[in-house]
C-alpha cells in the first residue's frame, strides 16, 4: 500500500482552534472541522491559555468523531494519527496530544507529533478532490522557499523537501499578525483584527511617505514589526509629548504631529507590513536561487493585499520572479488540521508507517524537541 491510499487523521489544539481532519493520501481532504473560539477570547484582545485549554478539552472529543462522519469514513479505516505536538500553548496542545495518543493506541495505529508552523508550508499543496469542490493541487516541486505569516510566527525556510527544511528568517521582536491584531485594536476592530484591519485597508488610502519597512542588516532575512505596529499607533493617536515638549513646540508656533484616519492607517500600515515580507522574499530568493516554488501559509495569507503581491499573476512576486507560489485556499489559511495529517502522512511514509512511541509529548517551542 502506498502513502497514495493510506487515511490519516489530524488533530490540531495548539492554540485557540479545536480542528480535526481526515486526508487521504497526504493531499486529498476527506472532511476538515474547525471549531474556532474567537468568542471566548474576544473581550480579552488576545488568547488566555486556560479558557483555551478547557474549551479545547470540552470539544476535542465531538470534533473528532464530525471529522471521522464527514469524511464518510469508519475510524477502523484510519492508517495513523498525527498531531501537532509544538511549538504553541502547553495546556492546548497537551489536549490535542493525549487525545491522539489514546485514540491512536486504541486503534492499533501509529501516532506522530508534527510541528505545527512547518505544516502551514503544506497548506497550499492540499485540496478537497471530486464532486466538484475545490481540487487538489499537484504535489510541489522542491528545492523551495516557505514562508509562514501567522499571528505566533513570520519566518522564511529554505526546503530541500517537505520534511527537510530548514528557517532562514524569522521576526525578532512581533509576529506580522500579532501586529496586524494589537494596530487593529487601537483602531477599535472587533479581535482578531487581521482581517478587519484588511477590509478596512481597502477603503483608506495609504499615506505619502509610509510607514517604515524595516529592512535589518543588508542580507538580513529576519524581520521586525514592532517599530511598523508603533508608527501606526502614533500615526491615529499622536505622538506622545511630555509638558516641556509640548510647550516648546507651541513656543515655535507648529501645530501638533497631524494624525490619520482610521482606514488611512489601515491602508499604510498594510501597504509597509506587506512591502517587508516582499523585500524579504526577494533577498531570500537570491540567496536560494534554486527555489522553483515559493510555500505560504499561516493566517496571515488571507490577507488580499499580500496575495495580490505574491502571486503569479500581473507584476506579483511568482510572475517577477518565475516562481508556483502556493496560496492555500482559504479555509487552509487560519490554523487547521488538514496541513497537520497532511505533514503527518508525508513523514509516516517517510518512516515506513513507524509512528513515535507514547513517550512523545508537547512542547511550547520547536527548539524545546
Ligand atoms: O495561523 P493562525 O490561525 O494562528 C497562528 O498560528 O497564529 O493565524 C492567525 C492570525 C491572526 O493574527 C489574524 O489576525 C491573522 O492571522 N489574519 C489576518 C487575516 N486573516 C487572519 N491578518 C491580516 N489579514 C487577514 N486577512
Ligand atoms: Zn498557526
């Protein structure tokens, strides 16, 4: 039997998502459920790890047996489990993680942890196939570049395949999406303020000049978004001035620092988020010349601006630099548990089917395993 015939379930809870899937063959999506809890988390402006532990603990069970029903399957028919077992919050992946283990040893099937950031590379490589819903892609052609924009992460890897791959760059200080949430907030967006600050980009317009794009060294690959996020929260409230600043300004005559609307920030502050991940993907590139196909994923690949510039078509990156970008489809783009059995499936046929013991575990960083 080949990887091409063999069933796989994912399980994903590192974060604020209770996802399970069904993928048959490393890329054909059976079923994908997603039980979200921005609602839990909203009037917080961010995630608070306990509620999301125990929401998690409470759904876990239900999803998993939708996951199973949808995809018309029986779970005697399932080849293995996978389950992202790091990096994200401890208490929630944990809840994933036994969770997979259990229903794994029941089953008499192999069990892997897989990282969850390196299975967002995979999100554009999978699809639904048949009855006319959606399709799934054709495997990528490696070596390639992957980039992972999320709210947790904004890194750049250098993939020989897709299990063996290597970061190249990441953020030093903010993730691009946790900027993209806490600009949003001071905006007054509903949380997560991604994708509102997204719309309301498209009614704004972007000031001349912008916001800074950080570059960092000058082959730098990393990236920085807390001097960006500072100059759009200044940008609508004003700079700060103590007395003495203020009194000295109003002696000189000037008026105060001019602010900018709302979707005006939006607009600026999308424009320079998205102009720092191209001029970071076109150092990459010429670093890694041999990269034919560019991997995206995270939820930040929802964003419409940053499709539009990385595409294939018109003056994106793809077409400028002859590349398949992969944009997953939307529903891949948010945290789910397709892209994990999809990684799940590729490195249990690398394995020869082999799952990891019961001692495997969760952990907060990919550099604690
Ligand atoms: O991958 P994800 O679901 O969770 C993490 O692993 O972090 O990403 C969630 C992040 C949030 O910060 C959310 O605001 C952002 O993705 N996001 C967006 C858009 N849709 C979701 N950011 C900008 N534009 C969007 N359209
Ligand atoms: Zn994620």
């Amino acid at each position: 039997m080949t990887i091409d015939d063999r069933i796989v379930l994912g399980i994903e809870t590192s974060c604020d998502e209770t996802a399970a899937a069904v993928v048959l063959g490393g890329r054909t999506v059976l079923s994908n459920v997603i039980a979200s809890q921005h609602d839990l988390h909203a009037e917080y402006a961010g995630v608070v790890p306990e509620i999301a532990s125990r929401a998690h603990a409470e759904r876990i069970l239900p999803i998993v047996r939708r996951a199973i029903s949808d995809a018309g399957v029986r779970s005697g028919d399932l080849h293995g489990v996978a389950v992202s077992n790091r990096p994200g919050l401890i208490g929630s992946l944990l809840v994933g993680v036994a969770a997979a283990k259990a229903l794994a040893w029941s089953l008499g099937v192999p069990v892997v942890g897989v990282d969850h950031v390196r299975a967002h590379l995979l999100a554009g490589c999978i699809g639904r196939g048949g009855g006319g819903v959606g399709h799934v892609p054709p495997p990528p052609t490696f070596p390639a570049l992957g980039l992972v924009v999320s709210g947790g992460h904004t890194s750049i890897y250098f993939c020989r395949t897709a299990t063996d791959v290597v970061r190249v760059g990441a953020t030093i200080d903010d993730a691009i999406g946790e900027a993209y949430d806490k600009v949003g907030t001071v905006l007054g967006l509903a949380f997560p303020g991604g994708p509102n600050l997204d719309r309301l980009a498209r009614t704004g317009s972007a000031a001349k000049p912008g916001f800074p794009i950080s570059r960092l060294g000058p082959e730098s690959l990393d990236f920085s978004f807390s001097g960006l996020k500072t100059a759009a929260i200044y940008a609508y409230k004003g700079v700060p001035e103590d007395e003495r600043t203020r009194a000295k300004r109003e002696a000189r005559g000037e008026p105060a620092h001019p602010t900018l609307s709302a979707p005006d920030v939006a607009a600026t502050f999308q424009e320079a988020a998205v102009a720092t991940v191209i001029l970071k993907l076109e150092r990459a590139l010429d670093r890694y010349p041999a990269a034919v196909t560019l991997l995206v994923g995270g939820g930040v690949s929802a964003n419409s601006l940053l499709r539009e510039r990385l595409s294939g078509k018109g003056g994106g990156l793809g077409s400028r630099r002859r590349l398949d970008v992969r944009l997953p489809e939307m529903e891949y783009c948010l945290d789910n548990a397709a892209m994990i059995a999809a990684l799940g499936s590729l490195t249990l046929a690398e394995r020869g089917w082999v799952g990891d013991d019961l001692t495997m575990t969760a952990a907060p960083t990919t550099a604690a395993l």
